[in-house]
C-alpha cells in the first residue's frame, strides 16, 4: 500500500482490525508528508517493525515501511489501461491479470 492510502485508512470500514488478517507493506510516496491524527500514529507505533524477516514469523500483525522505489501509478490508472485494452502487463504480473479476468474484477464502467 502507498503511503497515501494509509493516510487515509481510518476512512475503510473497520480499519482497525486490518491486521488482524494480514500485514501491512507501506511503500514511499513522492513528495508525502505523512500528516497523521494521534488514534493513527498510535496504531502506526504499536505495530510498526524495522526488521522485514518478522513479516515470515506470523501471517498478520505487522506495518513494514518499505525503502523501495515504487512505480508511482494508482489502481485507477492501471484499470483505465485494463479497460481500453492498453498493456497493463508491466504493472501487473500475468497470473494477476488471469484472476481478474477469470472472476471478471473489473467491469468496463462505460
């Protein structure tokens, strides 16, 4: 997840139980200024880690703020692609692209 999307996290039905289910990947914006409220940075602090390896200790639990570059691209942009035919195949690995299409994920909006 952006660094953008967890800014606003607090705004997805029951938030936070999030990790009770899974872990959290953060990958860095350009040019974000995480401006979060206290409930959020609390949350943040009590389950952040540094150390990547404790993400294989446990299936859930955990916010890892990653350090690599990522493609500054929204799900938007890459379902507009998927929409008109455009290929999205570098953005989105192939067995990716089966799922959506077998279960029919995304529905041209036109």
């Amino acid at each position: 997840m952006g660094e953008d999307n967890l800014i606003n996290i607090q705004t997805w039905k029951e938030w936070n139980k999030l990790l009770n289910f899974c872990h959290l990947i953060i990958c860095p914006r350009k040019n974000n200024n995480l401006k979060l409220n206290q409930i959020l940075k609390k949350w943040i602090q009590k389950n952040k880690i540094t150390n990547i390896n404790l993400l294989k200790k446990s299936a859930s639990g955990y916010i890892f703020f990653s350090k690599i570059n990522c493609i500054n691209i929204s799900s938007t942009v890459i379902r507009n692609m998927y929409y008109q035919n455009q290929n999205e195949k570098n953005l989105v690995p192939q067995k990716v692209l089966n799922y959506i299409k077998k279960h029919n994920l995304y529905q041209d909006p036109s």
